[in-house]
C-alpha cells in the first residue's frame, strides 16, 4: 500500500503521523509525491508506524537491490602491492643515515 493510501484509510492526520516519526511535513509531502526517498532508517518506522501495511519497498523506488561482493584476494596478493621497492625512499634515507654517521 502506498503511504499517501495509509494515510487517507487509516484517517491518520499528516501533523500528526510527522511528529510521532519526527520528520517535517514538508518532508512528508515529498515522500508522499516520490520526489524524495526516506533513508533506510524512517522507511523502517514508516513500515513499523503502519504495522506492516506500507512496507519498505513501497517507500524506496528501486526497492532491495542485492550487494555486489568485490573478489576476496588471497592474502599472497594483498601484501604484493605494500612490498617496498629497493630504491624506495625509505632505503635513500637510510643510505643517507649512514654517509652522515661516516662523516661524524
């Protein structure tokens, strides 16, 4: 059921269902049109405030999409990219560390 149906057959006035979900009815008015979605988070006190009767994926247009999972790597490949390369800054510095101890 669509919220702005709730709303009319249940005879729920818009101050009101605003201030018990602590949202403005501005805000309301635009969920009620579909210019705005609700975050995850009021959807579900929509859904809970209605008890079932105006689920989440009526309150979300694209609905429940599924996760992409990236392809876990192996540890063997995580750690190649954080080996040092041999003429790396950390070895010039030491490089330069030990031309100063032989200079003092």
């Amino acid at each position: 059921m669509k919220l702005k149906d709730y709303l009319a057959r249940r005879r729920v006035h818009k101050k009101t269902f605003c201030d018990d979900l602590g949202i403005s009815e501005s805000t309301l008015y635009k969920y009620i049109n579909q210019e705005r979605e609700p975050s995850l988070q009021v959807a579900i006190w929509i859904e809970s405030y209605s008890e079932g009767k105006v689920p989440i994926k009526d309150l979300i247009r694209g609905g429940f999409k599924p996760l992409k999972l990236k392809s876990i790597k192996s540890p063997d490949e995580r750690h190649k990219r954080r080996v040092i390369p041999q003429d790396s800054p950390f070895k010039m510095q030491e490089e330069l560390e030990e031309e100063l101890e032989g200079l003092l």
